[in-house]
C-alpha cells in the first residue's frame, strides 16, 4: 500500500498560497473595491487597481524570476485573479490579461524576446494584449486573414483584430497572422508575432459598448503596413496558431478563476444581505427556501474552486489531462458564476435588479466568463474529443 501522508498538508493549498491569499484581499478591499461601481458606471479603466496591483507586484505574478518575475506558480496566478473578480471583475483583467499576453512568449518565443517584453511586465511599466479573435474569424480561428509578410529584416502585418482585451492600454500585443496562405493546412500557415504600441502602422480602434466588464476597454486593433523587426515572431515561422491555442490550456483555469471569484463576491454579498433584510418578522435567511439556495450556491462555488486549482496545476505540471481540465475549470466555473450571480439577484429581491448593490454588476460580469477565451460550446467540443479520443 502506498505510504498514506498524514498531517496538516493533506489535500489543501500551501501555506503560501493562503498567505498571498489574505495579502491580495486585503489589497482589493481597501483599494479597489471602494471604486468598482463608478469604474462600471463611467465605463473607466481602473487606474487606482492598476495601480495598486503593480505596486504590491500583483499585476503578473506568473513572469518568471529570470526575467525579473516572482516566479509564481499557476495557482497562485487564480488566486490573484480569483480574489480582485471578487470585488471588480474588470480589475481582475490586469493581471488575467498579463498573463494571456504573455503566455506565448513564455512557451515559443526567442531568449531575446522574452528579455526585451517580460521584465518591463514584471515592473508593472507595461502590460501585454493578446490578439487572436477576428470579426470572422472567432470560434473558427484558424479562418483569420490578417496577414504577415517577410520583408527583408522585417515583418510587415495588414489587418484587423477585434474584441482585444486591454487594448489601448497595453503595451505589447501578441498577434497570430497568416504567414503563409498556401499552406495546405490553413493552421500550419499562422505565425506569432509581438507588436509594440508605438510601431509605426499600429493603432487602435473605439471602445466596445458592452454588458459588463466595463472598466476593461475592448477595443479593435489595426494593422496598417505595420513594420516589425524579423526577430519578433514568436517560435517559428507556421507555428503561431498552435502556440496561440497551447496558451489557452494555461489561461483557461484563470477565466475559471475569474469566474470563480464573481460568484464568491455575489455569494459573499447575498450572505451578509439575508441576515440583515427583514419580511414577515424575521431575517429572510431564516426562511428555508432561501437557505437551501444558499446551500446551493456555495456549494458550486467550492467544486468550482476545486477544478479551477486542480486544472491549473494539471497545467503547470504538464500532465496529459491538463487540456481537458482547463476546458473544464473554465466551463464549469464560468456556467455556475452565471447560475450563483442570478440567484444572488433573486436574493436580494428588487433591491438586486438595481444599481446601489453590486449583484447586479456581478450578474453583468460573470456572463462574459461563458463567451471569452472560446466559449463553452467550444470548451465542450475540445473535451468531448478529448473523451473520444
Ligand atoms: C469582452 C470580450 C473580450 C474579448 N477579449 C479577447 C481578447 O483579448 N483576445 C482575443 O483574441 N479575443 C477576445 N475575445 C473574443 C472571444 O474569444 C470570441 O468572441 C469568442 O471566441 C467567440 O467568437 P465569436 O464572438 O466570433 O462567436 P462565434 O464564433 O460567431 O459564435 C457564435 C455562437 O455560435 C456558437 N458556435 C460556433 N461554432 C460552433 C460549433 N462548432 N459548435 C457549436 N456551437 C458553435 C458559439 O459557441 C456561439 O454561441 C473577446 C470577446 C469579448 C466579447
């Protein structure tokens, strides 16, 4: 029989990830959470998160210490995330999309790369973008059209990229485009490349008017004869697409986490709510009917956290199932912060369908969870052949 461990460790987060746990709460109650209902009224970014994460270095926690990173490990890159969505959804962009932008550099690109983006990313002097989606080209990526054309010692980009989150904002951006269009296989035709927000031919387009995550402008992003040097693809040339999806299995536990941290905001909420409000004589959380919602909803929220922890270690440690469990974490997480934040809602009665409680931002937000990074018909299809494989 194998040697059964015993002792405190058995089956629950180190210790060090409780620390950062409390350190990130703390932080995003005090300065963040005081400003997330005026960043989604005005449809601002929000300065004061950003400003904040990157002082106490919470902004890209994963860049590894070679590039001037913490080197934090994947589960700690959820709870950042998983603890900032669960005061401002928007917010927790900062360090999800640092992460996302990032990722393919950190799996294909050149030393020399990865030296000139990651450590400006680990200071906080900069953030990254990352640019896959086109207005025809979403689910079906690999179906894109803007394009990459070697000229000399440089790259030339056309193009449109649309739904980039954090554009504007960012610094870098990480494009997949079509160096190849004779490619017998449309996938082994798409290269990555990393774009600077001051190379010539590069802008950005107007803000999104969206349902929720308001403070993260969504914008469209141009490329007009956009000159880069040769040295900035991303791997080699016909490789961008499969870097770009292999970055998606680490990413996807951070939408989970995301998600995750919605549905705790709400539930932590409607908690504190339904022992205050009053009907009938009583607490309205002394009504079973209620109580047993609540039951409900926390429980989803704890087997979310679970996979969502589970997937990003199954990522980090390269195991075989790491792609299935990605897709699941982000699925399922994002499926139950849907289903926690509307009856968080409910909960509140009329005083939910308003804006002086935040539930009712928090039913707006958790709804991207199910659409971004590939939907969940698309999750599903990646570990439904997975299953059948
Ligand atoms: C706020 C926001 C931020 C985003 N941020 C980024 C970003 O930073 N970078 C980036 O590259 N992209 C980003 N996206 C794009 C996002 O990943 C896509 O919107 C998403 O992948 C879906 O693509 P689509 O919108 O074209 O929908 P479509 O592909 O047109 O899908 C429409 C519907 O059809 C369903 N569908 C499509 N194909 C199938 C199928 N084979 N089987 C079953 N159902 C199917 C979909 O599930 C969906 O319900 C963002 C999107 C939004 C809204």
């Amino acid at each position: 029989m194998a040697q059964v461990t015993d002792g405190p460790g058995l089956y629950q987060l180190a210790e060090e990830h409780e620390e950062l746990r409390a350190a990130v709460r703390a932080l995003a109650e005090k300065e963040i959470a005081p400003y997330a209902a005026e960043v989604d009224e005005d449809e601002r970014y929000p300065v004061e998160a950003s400003e904040a994460l990157s002082k106490a270095g919470f902004q890209a926690i994963h860049i590894p210490e070679e590039y001037e990173g913490q080197g934090a490990d994947a589960i700690a890159a959820c709870i950042v995330i998983e603890e900032v969505a669960r005061v401002d959804a928007s917010a927790s962009l900062i360090p999800a999309v640092n992460k996302l932008g990032t990722q393919p550099i950190l799996l294909s690109a050149s030393d020399e790369v990865k030296k000139l983006v990651l450590p400006s990313i680990a200071s906080g002097e900069a953030s990254a973008s990352y640019a896959l989606s086109e207005r025809e080209a979403g689910s079906d990526t690999a179906s894109m059209r803007t394009r990459a054309k070697r000229d000399g010692d440089n790259w030339v980009l056309n193009g449109t990229k649309c739904w980039i989150t954090n554009a504007g904002e960012s610094t870098w951006y990480t494009v997949m485009a079509v160096s190849d269009p004779d490619a017998p296989k449309k996938s082994n035709g798409i290269s990555a490349f990393v774009v600077h927000k001051d190379d010539p031919g590069f802008t950005v387009g107007p803000k999104e008017k969206k349902l929720g995550i308001k403070g993260s402008p969504t914008r469209e992003i141009y490329f007009e004869n956009c000159t880069i040097p040769a040295e900035r693809i991303i791997g080699e040339p016909g490789t961008g697409l499969k870097t770009a999806l292999r970055t998606l299995d680490h990413t996807r536990p951070t939408i989970g986490a995301q998600a995750l941290g919605i549905a705790q905001g709400a539930l932590d909420a409607t908690v504190a709510y339904v022992k205050d409000r009053k009907q009938f004589g009583k607490a309205i959380g002394e009504f079973q009917g209620v109580q047993f919602m609540l039951a409900d909803m926390g429980t989803k929220i704890e087997a979310a956290r679970h996979l969502v922890y589970a997937s990003a270690a199954a990522t980090e440690r390269g195991d075989s199932r790491a792609s299935f469990m990605a897709s699941a974490a982000k699925t399922y997480a994002s499926d139950i912060a849907m289903s926690v934040t509307t009856d968080a809602v409910q909960l509140f009665g009329g005083a939910g369908y308003t804006r002086d409680f935040p539930v009712e931002r928090m039913m707006r937000d958790a709804k991207i969870t199910q659409i971004y990074e590939g939907t969940n018909q698309i999750q599903r299809m990646v570990m439904a052949r997975q299953l059948l494989k």
